[in-house]
C-alpha cells in the first residue's frame, strides 16, 4: 500500500505557522511545501495573512507596520483573525490536513494566540522560522518583492525597495525569534541561511518529519531542469506499450541530435547568468532510467550519467507490450476503468500513476537539492514529474501531451516555473491516447494527418 493514502493522514492535522521577518522567503516556503504535498495527493493550502490585509489597505507605506500604529495594528489583527476563520474552515469543511498559516508572526504574544487556537481545535501546531542574516539573500528578496509584490505596483522601484527596507525595521523592533531555550516545549523548525543550518524541536508525526525534510532540501541558487522521453523506440512504431525495446532508425536520429540541442539551451543559460565569465561550464548530469530505449538515448550525451530504477516506466502489468486496441479487445472493462480514472487505475498486477509518484518522491528530493539535472526517461515518469513543477492537478497530469522527439526545460523561480519546449525536428509517431478511444495521435494530428495514427504507441 501506498504510505501516503488519505486515511493514513486523514486523523492528523497539521497548522504550520511560519515565522520571520519579510524578505526572508517565508511566502516561497509556504508554495512549495503546498506544492509539494498536493503533489502527494495530501490536502494542503497556505493563508497568505497579507493578502487578507491588502483588502483592508492595498498600498500601505512603512509607517503603517510600526508597532505604535494603531491603526496599523487593528488593521493586522484583523487580517490575521480572518486568515485564521478561513483555515478553520479548511480544516472543517474541505477535510483539510495541511494548513500553512503565512505570516509575520514575529511575537511570542501572537504565537501563543495561534498555539491556544491550534490547541482548542485539535490541530497540531508546527512553527516553521525562516531566519537570515545573509545579505545577498535579503537583497535578493527585496528584489523579487518590490518588482512583484501588489503593495509597490506601479511604485518606483527604488523608493519601494526603501520603503520595504524600512518596513523589515520596524518589523525588527519587535521580533523576537523562536529559541530552544524558551520554546522546548513547541514543535518547531528554524532555517538558518534558507537551508544552511537547521534547527529541529520536537517533531513528532511522520507528515511533520516529510515536511521538515522537505524544507531541508530545498536551496535558491539558479538552475534548470531538463526532460526529454526515449527516442522513438520500435514498440512505438507498433504501438505496444511498455517492454524494454530499442531504439528506431528516427530515435537513434534524435539521440544523435541530443547533444547539439543540449549544448544549445546550455548555451543561451551562460548568457542569462553567467555572462562576464564566458568560459564557465555549466555542469549537468544526465538521469535515465534503467531501461534500454532511455539509455540508447543518452549514449551521445558527454556527461556523468546515472541509472534510476525509479525512473522506469509506468507497469503495465498484464497489460506489457500489448497495443491499446488489443487492450480495448482483451480487457475492456479495464480498459474503460483506466480512462475514467487514469490516475487511480492499476493494471493488473502492475501499477497506477498514483503508484509512480510514490516511487518518484526520492527523486523530487534530489531534483530540489541538485542543480543542473537532464532527465531521459518514459512518457508516465515525465507527466509526474512535470506535474510536481508545474503543480498540475493530479487528475489532469495523466492526459497532459509529452512529445517524443522535445526537450524541455524547466527553469523554477520563486513563485513560477517557466518552461520552454525545444523540438528537434525529428519526425516520430505520437503516443498520445485520448480518451475513450484506442486510437493514438493528438487532436491536430487526428485532423491533419491522420496517416500518423496507424503507427502510434506506448505511452501509458
Ligand atoms: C549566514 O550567512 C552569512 C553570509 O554568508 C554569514 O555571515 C552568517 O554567519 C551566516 N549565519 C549563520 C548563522 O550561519
Ligand atoms: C503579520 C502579522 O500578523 N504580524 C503580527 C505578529 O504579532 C504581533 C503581536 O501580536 C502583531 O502586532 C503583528 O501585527
């Protein structure tokens, strides 16, 4: 059984309250550990308290966070009551697990508020402190915040970066971060550094030591990700799915021309980020599954590469090496099982796409603690993995269109991952399988070519 199935969750619930200054990316932690879990299928959402003050006073200067503030202060009680009713409700209504209330919460006094709140309603409280004191990471933030923060839009952005640098001040006069002294009794984590050092205390639950681990892994520094399916393989030409097949005539074409494409895009990276020092070698390592076709794939590639097992495709089961008409003909119950729910449907004595996920998840914790990362692998694979960077919704995941013969790139910014697709214009079949329907070939290529679809294939 999968270890992460709602009812082995469905008792604990988990409010984590993040604590520290602004600019130290608590907003940034707070998506990702959303993102992250709902990846997981485990109901999660964050309560931006800032965003419940914005409706209150949208562009308010640095005056108004000062502590002598009245009106300031009413104004952010306020909000912070508000984000607090509407987790509630999270938790009651939509059978929430995972609330992530983000805020400022910079004083023992408000963290004792939440604490007694969290305790009343069962809920277990875990304070998540971002704490920093690293400059170049600050003025990074600050960055990112006055360029993308509603509170400065349409603001000069050097009178809003003072105007935030002076708001991170008055914060200061009042902080007092979470100390193991004083709060040995509180589940909490505190991040030194974004993940330099960290502080662990009292975590308890298995969810609290995914999350804790989760936030371990996670660094800033720049890089990209890359995906590419197999070349075309033979069973693609004959469209059966799964098996351990070689490559084509076209998808020995594609591994040859993989480097080039790479080399490429590695390229235009330099210029980004790196372009007073031209000679700098961006490092990639190559992941491929342990499959033949993924490997054939990689063959020409002139970099490090490593084998994942988890990184094969999805288990047909009973299903292996047979084409989807001959599935339709000799399963059709599954066959009409697996369309409706594609993501919880497990071939016999095979897997589900659910299933891969929970096998993928040591990878997503390399992929966030690496830099540089190319990824050969099967159709299945990427749609998981895709989905993870993308935060698509698991039941649309199974039916998003990976071409074979693309790379593509993932570049993860703070509150986006941006993604450009590269063809090597290299013809191949499509795998691609709509619902209800054995037919493979996507909806133009049904209505342009329609040739194509004799000879599609194995995705899952
Ligand atoms: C955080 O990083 C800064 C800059 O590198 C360094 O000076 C500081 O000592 C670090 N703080 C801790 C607690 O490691
Ligand atoms: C953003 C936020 O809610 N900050 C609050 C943290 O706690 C102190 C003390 O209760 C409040 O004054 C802040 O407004």
């Amino acid at each position: 059984m999968p270890v992460y199935t709602v009812s082995h969750v469905s008792n604990i619930r988990i409010c984590v309250v993040m604590v520290g200054l602004p600019a130290r990316g608590k907003s940034f932690i707070s998506q990702r550990i959303v993102r992250y879990l709902s990846w997981l299928s485990i109901k999660a959402k964050s309560f931006n308290v800032g965003n419940y003050r914005r409706e209150k006073k949208s562009h308010p200067n640095a005056e108004f966070f000062d502590s002598h503030n009245e009106d300031g202060l009413k104004i952010r009680k306020e909000a912070a009551v508000e984000a607090v009713k509407d987790m509630m409700k999270f938790f009651q209504d939509e059978l929430g697990v995972v609330a992530i209330l983000d805020a400022t919460n910079s004083t023992k006094e408000r963290r004792d508020w939440i604490l007694k709140l969290c305790r009343e309603n069962s809920i277990e409280p875990m304070f998540l402190e971002s704490w920093c004191d690293d400059d170049s990471i600050i003025t990074k933030n600050i960055m990112d915040v006055k360029t993308s923060s509603p509170d400065y839009l349409g603001q000069d952005p050097e009178l809003a970066a003072k105007d935030f640098i002076k708001r991170i001040s008055k914060y200061k006069e009042t902080y007092e971060p979470l100390e193991v002294e004083t709060n040995k009794d509180l589940t909490f984590i505190k991040l030194i550094n974004v993940s330099e050092q960290v502080i662990i205390n009292k975590i308890e639950t298995y969810l609290e030591s995914r999350i804790v681990y989760y936030v371990m892994n996670l660094h800033i520094k720049p890089r990209s990700i890359y995906l590419s399916r197999h070349g075309e393989s033979m069973y693609n030409l004959e469209g059966k799915i799964g098996g351990d097949a070689d490559l084509s005539e076209r998808g020995w074409k594609y591994a040859q021309k993989l480097p080039e494409l790479v080399k490429k895009v590695l390229k235009s990276e330099e210029h980004d980020d790196y372009d007073d020092d031209d000679d700098t070698d961006i490092k990639l390592t190559v992941w491929t599954s342990t499959l033949k076709r993924t490997q054939q794939t990689a063959s020409y590639l002139p970099y490090d590469k490593l084998q994942w097992k988890a990184l094969d495709e999805l288990d047909a089961g009973a299903c292996d090496g047979l084409t989807y008409e001959e599935i339709e003909l000799q399963f059709p119950q599954d066959f009409k099982e697996r369309d409706e729910n594609k993501y919880e449907y497990r071939y016999r004595g095979g897997e589900s796409y659910r299933d891969v996920v929970i096998r993928l998840e040591p990878i997503i914790m390399e992929l966030e603690l690496q830099e540089n990362i190319l990824i050969i692998t099967h159709q299945a694979i990427l749609r998981c993995i895709y989905a993870y960077f993308m935060n698509i919704p698991q039941e649309e995941s199974p039916w998003m269109s990976i071409p074979l013969h693309t790379l593509i790139k993932l570049e993860p910014r703070a509150f986006k991952t941006i993604v450009e697709r590269i063809k090597a214009d290299i013809p191949a079949v499509s795998t691609y399988k709509e619902k209800g329907t054995s037919q493979l070939g996507e909806i133009e290529d049904i209505n342009n070519k329609s040739k194509n679809l004799i000879t599609g294939a194995p995705l899952r």
